[in-house]
C-alpha cells in the first residue's frame, strides 16, 4: 500500500468519525437527555365562572325507629313484612304476656278487697261519730244535773271517760278510713304499671312509615331495647354529604345541588343543602352535610352512595388559568412563566376552583404572560424548552 491509498484510508475514517460525531451529538441535542424539554404554554383569560362543591355520600333517613320491647321476652307474632307501609298506633309485633293477664286479674281482685274495706272503715267512722255525739250528749246532760247536785262527781267523771272513749274510737276509725284509701289508690297504681307493661308487649307504629328490616320472628327472645322491626319515614330522605375540607370553602344551608345516585348515573336529582354538621372528621378530614331532595326519587334505597355537585354563587372577574399549570416551588405557590425562551417561577395568588380544571389568578400575573401547562420534565430556571402544540401527537399524526 503506498502513501497515497494509507492517506485516502485515513481520510475517510476521520471523515466517518466525525459523521458518527455529529450525529450523536444531533440526537444528544435533540431526543438525549440535551435536548431541551417540551413544554405547552397558555395565556390567562379574564372571565368569570360558577365554582362548585364536589362530594361523595350515602342515602340516609332523617327519622328513623327501632321498635322493640322495654322488657326481656319471647316475641310472640309479627304482624308485618319487609316493605310495609304502616301508619301511627297500627298493630307491628306482640310480646309473649307470660303471667301479666293473671296479675292483673289478682289486682283487680285486690282492688276489689280494698274497696269493701274503705266501705267498711267509712261505716266505722259512721257508727264512732253517732257513739260520739251520744257520748257527747250524756255528758253535758250529767254536766247539768252534776251542777244541780242530782249525781255525784264520780258519775259526772264517768261521762266525762266515756266522751274521751268515744273520740279516741272516731280517730281510730278515720284513721283506718285513711288507711284503706292509701292501700286503694297503692293498688291502683300497681294495676297501673301493670296495664302500662301488658300495653308494652303491643310494639306500635310510632308514626306513618315504612317497614326497612324484620329482625325478630316469633318464638326468638329478645334483650330489652334490641329491635323487632325497623322502620323510617321515606319523606325525610337525604344524602349524608362528605367533602374535602381543603375544598369546601363555601359550603353553606340552603345552596343548590345535583344528585346522582349510583343506581341512575344518567339522571341528575335536585337537591339543596338542609344542613352543615358543627362535627367534622377528623381522622378522614371531611366536613359533613345533610342535603334533601326536592322531590323524593322513586325507587331509591337507603344507603345507596351519591354524587353530589354543590353549586355556588358566580365568581367576580378575574384572571383564569388551567389549575394544572400551578406548582409549589420551596414553598410558594405559583407557575412557571416564559421571560423570552426561559422559564422563570412567578408566586400567585390564588382564588376560587371550578370543577372543570380552571382557577382563579387574583395576583402575580398579567394578561399578556405566557405559563407553562404542561411539560415533559420538571422545569429549572434557565432550562432550554421548546414550546410545542401538545406533548404527545394524535393517532395518525405524521
């Protein structure tokens, strides 16, 4: 080989070196880990718009019952089944009366015995009183023979002994006349207890509602308290509403809302918010609402879970961005602002969220700046971008 072809070879390696060069230094530039970070940019838009309140709940009844006995016992029939429809004081479930019947017939017959014995204690005080007044006017008449010196002192003093007998025999027998009333009306109140425990085995409807769950059949014994049958009012319907506490802001009675159970997903109930819980979770950090139906939805079960959609009051004017342009840099809230080709983090100020990804800019910002939306990559100041319509091409794209 002379030094003409070892020259020409030398040549054409240095030549594909640098080829090989240049290219990798093009795709370190442009795809590699130089190549600068794509990013979409919008501007803010003045406008206005109607933030709302999202949240999650459960259909729950605001008037509810548990109907059962006050007293340990067997139940002994169930009147009614799961989805009756029952009004106030109607017949639900009876007890087992065991042995109330039988004491309430000795009662009555001990009641009975204490009437004789208050007209027997009356015809007592009756006969002591004619004895008294008899006694009473012995004495006065030996009173007045004693003055005249007909009967001895002795004879006046016997009078005198029987009068005080007499009146000692009329307390006793008023005394009796009281007793005998004590022990009537004593037994009249324990017959009283007894017709308010024999009307206790008799579970009564509390009000017009309906029947959600039968927890006892008749021969099951039953604790005091534990229910026999479960009922709720179906026109106090409401959804017990769950929202974030960061995003709450604005919750308040009486605002407007969209219901959509999970079993209609394509209907939208109105509602409005009837009350807001003083009590917030704690552990979930969620504050609590009650929100009614204006109208109560057929078909609906309790305990069914709902969205809801709060509405509130439209905004004032103001700067509007996509929320996911805002970021936290070192503690500060703000977005990444494009000064020329470089981007520069700008603190703001926020206001007000609506559901469909816009919030409000109260400061840090003019109408003219252009914010970075999204980007590929985390920004630093002074990084290289490129600017592009959208991160990843539609299908089909070229």
């Amino acid at each position: 080989m002379n030094s003409q072809q070892l020259l020409l070879r030398r040549l054409t390696l240095g030549a594909v070196a640098l080829v090989l060069i240049g290219a990798v230094a093009y795709v370190s530039l442009r795809t590699g880990p130089l190549a600068p970070i794509k990013v979409t940019v919008s501007q803010p838009a003045q406008g206005s718009f109607n933030p709302a309140i999202f949240g999650i709940g459960t259909v729950e009844a605001q008037r509810s019952w548990m109907v059962g006995p006050t007293a340990p016992g067997r139940v002994l029939s169930v009147k009614v089944d799961v989805g009756d429809t029952v009004h106030a004081g109607q017949l639900l479930a009876e007890m087992d009366p065991v042995d109330l019947d039988q004491r309430l017939a000795a009662q009555d017959a001990a009641i009975a015995r204490a009437d004789s014995a208050q007209l027997s204690a009356q015809a007592q005080v009756k006969d002591a009183t004619a004895r008294r007044a008899l006694a009473a006017a012995n004495t006065r008449r030996n009173q007045d023979l004693a003055r005249q010196n007909f009967i001895s002192a002795g004879a006046l003093d016997a009078k005198l002994q029987e009068q005080a007998s007499a009146d000692a025999a009329l307390q006793v027998a008023q005394a009796n006349l009281s007793g005998t009333g004590q022990d009537l009306s004593r037994l009249k109140a324990e017959r009283a207890g007894l017709v308010q425990q024999r009307g206790n085995v008799r579970l009564l409807a509390p009000a017009d509602a309906v029947v959600t769950s039968r927890d006892a059949e008749a021969g099951s014994t039953v604790v005091a308290g534990q229910p026999v049958l479960r009922l709720i009012d179906p026109a106090s319907l409401r959804v017990k509403l769950r929202v974030d506490q960061g995003r709450s802001a604005g919750l308040a009675t009486g605002l407007s809302a969209s219901i959509v159970l999970r079993s209609q997903p394509q209907t939208a109930l109105p509602g409005q918010v009837a009350r807001v819980e003083l009590l917030a979770d704690s552990v979930t950090e969620e504050r609590l609402a009650q929100v009614a139906f204006k109208q109560t939805p057929v078909g609906v079960s309790v305990g069914e879970m709902a969205e809801v959609t709060l509405h509130l009051p439209a905004t004032a004017p103001a700067l509007l961005l996509p929320n996911v342009s805002i970021q936290r840099q070192q503690g500060q809230t703000g977005v990444w602002r494009l000064k020329g080709d470089q981007p520069e983090f700008a603190a703001v100020k926020l206001g007000a969220q609506s559901l469909d990804g816009q919030v409000q800019i109260l400061s840090g910002l003019s109408q003219d700046d252009r914010v970075v939306v999204y980007s590929e990559k985390a920004l630093q100041p002074d990084a290289r971008i490129q600017v592009v319509d959208a991160l990843v091409k539609p299908a089909g794209a070229p």
